[in-house]
C-alpha cells in the first residue's frame, strides 16, 4: 500500500488514515487472524473457505507499507502455492471499506471512515509495483522444504532405533 499517491483506482489514500489502520490490523496480526484472499471478493467479510494467506508481519518504508504473508495449506493457499512455483507475478492490495471525497487531478481522497479489512492477493493491483517479491517467496520455500526433509530424516532415524 503507498499512501498519498493516486492508484489505478483513482484514489488517494493519506498516510495518517492509513497508519491508524495498520496500527488497529497489528492486533490481527499478532493473534494469526490477518486472513486474506486469493483475488478480491465482492463482500467486505473474509470467508474462510477462501483463506489462502495469513499476514505475518507489516512495517514502513517512508509513505510505503510492507508486509510479509505465510501461505496456507487451504484449497485456496494450494493454488496460491502453485502460482508461486510458476513464477507468477502476483499483486496485493487492500480490501476495506469507507467513502472517499474528490480531490484534486480528477482523484478521489479516501475518508476518515475508511476501515481496513484485509489484504488479497489479485493478478491486478491498484497501487502501482504493489507485487509480491517472488524470488524471496520461492527461497524461503526451498528452505522449509529442506527442512521437512531433514525432519523427516530424523524422525525416521528414531523410528529405525
């Protein structure tokens, strides 16, 4: 997310709203409930049978906001998986709700009211190089593959004894 920069949705989100509502989203995400979608829906509840991601982590990088996602092993995280073993390039962007009020340049300012719901991942996202950084998500699954397998082998070592 990129505050005080117009989106492709021609629409201004300004930095203190959307601080305020990364601070309120810290709580979901230190108690594993910052789910999301994989594309966006058309309702503003996160259904879990659509879950494919858990936010584990958002920070800052000047008017930037970052984060780092978990996929899940769900029917929707098994085809996020696959994308992502595909290289396929992914976006992410917000799902909230409130109103917006016009600005200047022809964009809408997003208000006060604005409630942030979650992240989805989409094929298309509204704030611009808002993509998932796929080489960091392939290491890192790489990684926790060797580790099942080295798991694996230790647990069956103590079997075999």
């Amino acid at each position: 997310q990129k505050a005080n920069t117009p989106n492709h949705n021609k629409r201004i989100y300004p930095l203190e709203i959307l601080r305020r509502e990364d601070q309120k989203y810290q709580e979901l995400v230190k108690e594993r409930r910052a789910l999301g979608e994989l594309d966006h829906p058309d309702q503003s509840v996160v259904e879990l049978s659509n879950v494919s991601h858990v936010i584990t982590k958002t920070w800052w990088d000047g008017v930037t906001l970052l984060g780092e996602i978990e996929v899940l092993d769900t029917p929707k995280g098994k085809i996020l998986e696959k994308l992502i073993k595909r290289n396929i390039k992914l976006g992410i962007s917000s799902r909230g709700l409130g109103s917006t009020e016009p600005g200047s340049g022809g964009y809408d300012v997003v208000q006060e009211d604005f409630g942030l719901i979650c992240y989805d991942l989409v094929s298309s996202p509204s704030t611009s190089n808002a993509f998932m950084n796929l080489k960091e998500s392939i290491e890192y699954k790489l990684l926790g593959s060797n580790k099942n397998i080295l798991l694996d082998e230790i647990l069956n070592e103590i079997l075999i004894l």
